[in-house]
C-alpha cells in the first residue's frame, strides 16, 4: 500500500492517492470527516480553521461507498483558495503580491529558497505548511478503516503541553472514552493548568508544543521484520510520525527512559499460560526486534513550537540583505491536540502498508481471512 500527496496550502485542492486497498472495504466518509474536524479543533488554534471546514471528496477507486481495488483519490478543497487565486493560481497570477523574502526561523523559508533557487519563500512555505496534514488525516482515515477489518484500533491523548505534564499512565479503553475535548488530555485539572499557559503565550505573542502518546491496540505478533533494516516495524512507523511537521522526537515504550535503568527494569519478561505467551509489563512498546510482539504498540511524539510567531523572531530579508522581523503569517498557538489526531491517522497509514504487505489478498475478504490464520 502506498498513498502519495499534493497540493498547496493556499492552492485548489490538497489531493492524495491511495494504492493497495483491496477491493470491498466499504468506507465511511462521514467518521472520515468528523477526523478532519477533530484536527482543526484544539484550544490554541488560529484564524485559518475559522475559514476552512475540511470535508473530503473521492474522485476515484470507489462505487457505492466501496473500494474496488483501483487507486482512491481524494481531495480536501481549500476554501480559503478564493482569496489566494489572484496569487497562487497555475493557470497565471501576481507572484509579487504575496513574496515572502523574510524568512522565518524554524521553517522550510531560508533552506528551501537556497535548494530550490527561488527568491521567495513562498514556493516552498505553501508545500512545507502544516495544512498539508489534512490531507493525510483523510487518507490515514481511510487506512484506519482498513485496520478496522482485523480488529486493530488506534487512541491517543496529550501527555503534556509546554511545562504542564501528566505522569499517570492510563489503559487504551480509558484514553478512547475520556479524553478531554479542548486538548484531550485526560486530568482535568491539568487541561485548566495548561489552556490557562496557552493564554499566557498567546498574550505575549508566542507559541508552544507538548508531547503526545499513540496507542495501537489488536495488532498480532509478527508484523516488521529484523531482517532488513527497512522493514523494522518501529523504524518505519517513528519515520512516518518524524515525516509529520513540527515533529521533533519520537519514542517506541519507554524510549530514553530505558537508558535510566537497568536492564531487569527494562525488558518484559515472557511466561507461559494455556499454551499462550504473555507478559506482565510493556515496556518494549509491542515492539521487539522490528517486530510486533502481540502487545499494544506505544509511541510518543514531541512537538516543537510553532516556529510562526506573532511578534516574529529576529531574520534576514533576503532581497535586501538587511535585518528584519520575520513574517507573522496567519498562525496557531498550539496545535498539539490536532498533531495526535494526525499521528493517529499517520500510525494507520504506515501500519495498513505494514499489515498489506505481509497479507496481500486482492479483495477484504481474502485479506480478513488470511489475518485470522495469524498466530497472536
């Protein structure tokens, strides 16, 4: 399985691709959407989630709801493209208009204009924008969708936002029913704590990330390999959640906890039980040698600030060459509640190509049944 995307932020359209899906999945374009309104909701968002209501539309692959086993494209129109046409248009437009020429610290703008040899940044800031994630949200929707045939689910929550941090550990079934709308952490006097932080950046003209935790739960034992380097299980799925902007650290179980401790206090010791393997901690993260172990998969993404910052940070104009306030485009906060709904659409889209592979089947029902052989 492979999905490919396109589009600008300010263009037409966002588009994906998706190739792979076995024929007769039948889709719900409704729960696809309602993802789509989840990451542009998150106390901390900005003026551009006003302007959009993200819904997707599949051109392709799809009769009557249901796959057929061609590529499914998608498209997530940009509603706010009416005010950009002028500027952004293919077909001819006014590129002076919008130039960017300072360039903004923490974004694509200095390395992207060097690379790409162009003089204004914004023919790389529209590619490298974060808007580019509704799009994938779509299709990781969909791939979830697919997972959902054999029984695999995804959840998540904030662990943290700035300082403000929650320690508890919680079960999967607790993280699906109980996380908290305005940033789906779990303790709500901790939310209070960090939407009152996020007043206080925002007033002051700055910005702020947190860490978020991913949890796949239903996953047997056996998907990844240790064979090749390429197609160990947790090298592809954090190389998936790295590729998502403003991603700047990832962990697989107790990640760099696991360089505090002993090895007694790491590694999850195996028993037997009614002929069934199991173990009474997870400290690996389902994840042992590339490999899925048969326990819930556990990631934890870190999100830096957003580098668009009100008061803009201290840059260079390129064209002139003189010292500048970088550009305060139209930007967030925070978006670190919208950055778990996306690893979890990331997470899907990654795991289906993983779970694809090993399975393969021309139609759901070929593949549902192969997964059932499966030992867990």
């Amino acid at each position: 399985m492979k999905i490919t995307t396109a589009g600008e932020s300010h263009g037409k359209a966002l588009i994906a691709v998706i190739e792979g899906l076995p024929s007769g999945l039948t889709l719900d374009m409704e729960e696809v959407d309602a993802y789509l309104a989840l990451r542009q909701s998150g106390y901390g968002r900005g003026g551009r989630q006003k302007i959009e209501r993200d819904r997707a539309e599949i051109l392709s692959g799809v009769r009557n709801r249901v796959t057929l086993g061609s590529p499914v494209a998608l498209a997530v129109y940009n509603h706010d493209y009416e005010n950009w046409a002028q500027y952004m248009a293919p077909e001819g437009c006014d590129v002076s208009a919008k130039k960017l020429t300072k360039v903004r610290p923490g974004h694509a703008d200095l390395s992207g204009v060097k690379k790409f040899d162009t003089s204004d940044a914004r023919n790389v800031l529209e590619r490298a924008s974060a808007r580019e994630t509704a799009v994938r949200t779509a299709a990781g929707a969909i791939c979830r969708q697919y997972l959902k045939a054999f029984g695999i689910e995804i959840t998540g929550y904030v662990r943290s936002v700035l300082s403000v941090k929650d320690p508890a550990e919680y079960p999967f079934e607790t993280i699906a029913a109980c996380r908290l709308p305005e940033l789906f952490m779990m303790d709500r006097s901790l939310q209070d704590e960090a939407v009152a932080l996020i007043d206080r950046v925002r007033a002051e003209g700055d910005t702020c990330g947190g860490v978020v935790e991913l949890r796949v739960k239903g996953l047997k034992s056996g998907f990844g390999s240790p064979m090749t380097y390429a197609e160990k299980l947790d090298a592809r799925i954090c190389g998936a959640m790295m590729s998502v902007q403003a991603v700047k650290g990832v962990e697989v179980g107790l990640g760099f906890g696991a360089a505090e401790r002993r090895g007694s206090e790491v590694h999850d010791e195996i028993y037997a039980a009614n002929g069934a393997y199991t173990r009474k901690t997870n400290r690996a993260g389902g994840i042992e040698g590339g490999m899925s172990n048969g326990e819930e998969l556990v990631f934890r993404a870190a999100m830096k600030p957003i580098p668009t910052l009100m008061r803009g940070l201290h840059t260079v104009d390129i064209e002139t060459g003189e010292d500048a306030r970088a550009a305060a485009e139209r930007s967030d906060v925070t978006a670190v509640l919208a950055l778990e709904v996306i690893l979890e659409s990331v997470i899907a889209s990654e795991l289906a190509a993983v779970v694809s592979e090993r399975l393969g089947g021309d139609h759901m029902r070929e593949a549902v049944e192969r997964y059932g052989r499966l030992p867990q």
